[in-house]
C-alpha cells in the first residue's frame, strides 16, 4: 500500500468513526445552552429525575457574544462567574437506565467533553463525569476529573476530554463543568458544546475516534 493510499485508508477510517460517533445520541439536554434558561445547581442536585436535563449552576449566565468572546456553537453560551468560593461549578443530570445492559456488561466508556474560553491569562477550566447507582446525589459510585489550563486568546476554545470507563451499576450520571474562581480574576469563564455520549469499549472505533479528537484539540491549539 502506498503512502498516499494509507493516508486516504486513515483518513477514510476516522471519517467513519466520527460519522458513527456523531450519529451516537448526546445524551445532554441543550448541551450548546441555545434554548433553556439555568436554574440553581441545589435544585437540580436534589432531584435528579424532576430536573433532568436542566443545567444548575452556582453563579452563571446563558449569553450571547460577550466582548471578544464569541459562541463557537449556535448564538448563546455559557459564562460563569466567582461565585465567592473555591470553584464556580455548572451540573446536568442524565439517566442512563437505557443502557443497563452495557453498562452491566462492564463494557460501556463514557465520553465528555466541552469547549472553554476565557479573555483572562492562565484560567483553570475543568470538567468531570460522576456515576451513580440511583437518581440521588446519596447514591454515588465514582468521579472522573480533567481539566485544562486555558491560553489567554479570547478568540480560541479549547476542549477538556474524559473518556472513563462507566462503573457496573450505574443508573445516573452527572455532568460537571468547572472554573477555579480565584484563576477567574474577575473574570468570566465562558462554557459551551458540552458532549456526553456512552459508547462500547475498548472497540477499534472508539479508539479512532479518541485518537480523532486529539487531532482536534491539536488543530484547535494551533488557532
Ligand atoms: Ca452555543
Ligand atoms: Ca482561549
């Protein structure tokens, strides 16, 4: 096989996985916040079932352009603020009792991603995935951190990527998105294109499509 026909054997390969991963449901409701307003993050932590799909923040804001700060989705997105004490931390709720058997199984991944932005030098932005065996936040099994120290560009996104394995037994999941308040200096950390998305593991596919992404976030450091 020549050079260029493993290049177009590559590039046909990734083509299809993120065809099939982009077809694969996101399980977030409004995950690019273009349509339903915020409520409070005690409210939706709470009740998990009576407040799935909505995202409960701590001290945030659904907004359009902001300064420099352009939405890189859709027309809206999500600015968070100080809210005074370590961390200004945004949650949705997703229940993925429809994937029991994968899950049970032992071989389901999650994959969670968002993109953050901030006109501030050096913002620490953060996401994480927690499992859970029932709708209830006294019900937890693990968490699953990553986060990103932010370039000082307005006018770049840069995602934070977790691809954990999910636990046998969980029910519920919760999204987190996370600014360190005091790396905010006064600042907004802006949150939008959020992505959760179960997927088998360990499959050729997901692999490629990892792989994928870090070509992504590569390409997006270079803007
Ligand atoms: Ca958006
Ligand atoms: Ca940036």
């Amino acid at each position: 096989m020549t050079a260029r026909m493993q290049t177009i054997c590559v590039c046909t390969s990734l083509a299809m996985a993120f065809a099939t991963a982009s077809a694969r449901a996101n399980l977030l409701v409004d995950p690019g916040f273009e349509n339903n307003p915020t409520t409070n993050y005690f409210t939706v932590l709470n009740n998990f079932p009576g407040f799935q799909g909505f995202w409960g923040v701590e001290a945030a804001t659904i907004n359009g352009v902001d300064g420099p700060v352009v939405p890189p989705e859709g027309v809206r997105m999500l600015r968070m603020v100080s809210d005074g004490l370590i961390a200004t931390q945004a949650f949705q709720t997703t229940d993925v009792t429809s994937y029991a058997a994968l899950i049970d199984s032992g071989g389901a991944t999650a994959q969670v991603s968002a993109l953050f932005n901030a006109n501030v030098q050096a913002a620490a932005a953060g996401m994480s995935i927690r499992f859970f065996s029932s709708g209830s936040w006294a019900s937890p099994i693990s968490a699953v951190f990553g986060n990103l120290v932010l370039d000082s560009n307005p006018a770049t996104w840069e995602p934070v990527l977790v691809a954990p394995p999910v636990p046998v037994g969980t029910r519920w999941m919760v999204t987190e998105l996370i600014y360190n308040n005091a790396s905010l200096q006064g600042h907004a950390g802006y949150v939008d294109a959020a992505r959760l998305v179960i997927v088998p593991e360990p499959t050729t596919l997901g692999l490629l499509t990892l792989g994928g992404m870090a070509i992504m976030r590569r390409r997006g450091r270079k803007l």
